[in-house]
C-alpha cells in the first residue's frame, strides 16, 4: 500500500484507485492509495512510470470515520527530552526505544535498583496515538507485566504512577510481550505531547525487568514548542 504526505490532514482524505485498461467485461484491478499526514512523498517519484503504463486514476471519497495507518512515530521524539528514570547504565532507554538499537535483541533496557521502569517519552509535534509495542523475549520472567500509561505528565514521578489509575493499563501475557502491538484507547491518545511508560511489574517477580523494543504508532500534528508543555497533573490538584 503506497502512501503520500497531506500537507493539510483537515480536509475530507480521498482515496485514488488505480484502474487497469482492459478489456470492457473484464473487471478493472484496483490498487488503494489512501492519503495520510505522516508519510513522505513517493507517489512523486513514481508518477513517471506510472504515467507510462495503461493505467488512469479516478478519485473516491471515503468518509473521515475511514481508519487510516498510522506510523512509527520514531522520527516524531524529541530525543533530548526523552527520559527514563531506574535504568542500569550499561542498558539504558536508547537501546528499547531508538530505531536500529531496537532491533538488536542483543542491546535491551534493564531496570536498575528494582523491577519498575519510568519511560518519559517527548514528541516534537502533538500527536495521535493508536498502538504500542513493548517486546521483552530475552527472559521470560523478566518481561514487563503491569504496565500504565499517562498522556502529558512529564514530571510524574514512581510514587504518584503507583498510586494513580492510568489513561490506559495493560497486564502483559507472554505472548504480548514476544512483540504484539497494543491496541490505544484513540479518545484517549488524541493530543499527546508526552507519553509516559509506568512498568510496575514483571512476569516472574524478579529484582530487575528487561525491555528490548519498545515502539509507538499513531500520526503527528504540528510542531510545538516543548518548554510550552503542560503538566496536566499539577492541573488537577
């Protein structure tokens, strides 16, 4: 499926089919090009050698509830604010979260003094969130079991994610943790600045907790100034 960049995602998403000529009781063949804000360009580049084929396009609105794909939003975190509180030094966030790192089961994120971990994860541009991937396959005891989210929180601390319900919870099974993605509440993840990661627990009670891919899908927004950032918490005390 080919995607391009929408310069303006408020207006109605068409969807272009690609119809071959053929003969006129043979059915046509279509190939889907849904529009999205995420992606780059390519279409661009392929338009040349589509234009030398027998092909035509016609244009199909679909309507906005339509469920679009959302992408790695790697790209999108403001690495300088990214933040990862009771990381061993020698295995630290860089290894679970930074595209390259991640897909090396041989680097990984370990917690330090007990099993819970604190992911603070900024973006440089407000976005929607519909999936996450938290992959633990090293040891099966020490994959992430409990685990909270909170939307723009960064200064939330281990005392207050303990105490408080998240945005969303998970209780991870073995077979999430071999690399599933999580399916997001969307009303929930609508206008995210910061994500926050609270792993309280593991699967097998063991002092530390290990995380070899840790990943977020959804779509970006505009840019935003990240000293401007709220934290909603003070908010509603």
């Amino acid at each position: 499926m080919l995607v391009w960049k929408l310069e303006n995602p408020d207006i109605l998403l068409p969807r272009l089919h690609v119809h071959e000529a053929a003969a006129p009781l043979a059915p046509p063949r279509r190939l889907a090009f849904p529009l999205c804000a995420w992606h780059t360009q390519p279409l661009l580049h392929l338009a040349p050698k589509l234009a030398a084929t027998p092909l035509k396009f016609t244009p199909h609105a679909i309507p906005r509830s339509h469920p679009l794909p959302h992408a790695d939003l790697n790209e999108l975190i403001d690495w300088s604010a990214v933040e990862c509180l009771n990381q061993q030094p020698a295995h630290r966030i860089d290894n679970a979260l930074r595209q390259g790192y991640r897909e090396d089961d041989g680097l990984y994120l370990e917690s330090d003094t007990d099993e819970q971990l604190l992911i603070h994860i900024t973006f440089n541009t407000a976005c929607k969130l519909s999936g996450l991937v938290i992959k633990s396959t090293k040891s099966a005891d020490q994959a992430p079991k409990r685990v909270k989210l909170f939307v723009n929180q960064p200064t939330i601390g281990f005392g207050e994610a303990a105490g408080a319900s998240g945005v969303q919870e998970f209780d991870l099974s073995e077979e999430d943790v071999k690399g599933a993605q999580l399916q997001l509440k969307l009303v929930k993840f609508t206008k995210v600045n910061v994500l926050t990661v609270f792993i309280e627990s593991n699967q097998g009670d063991e002092d530390t907790t290990i995380v070899q891919k840790l990943a977020v899908f959804g779509s970006g927004g505009d840019k935003f100034d990240v000293a401007a950032i709220k934290d909603i918490s003070k908010e509603q005390q």
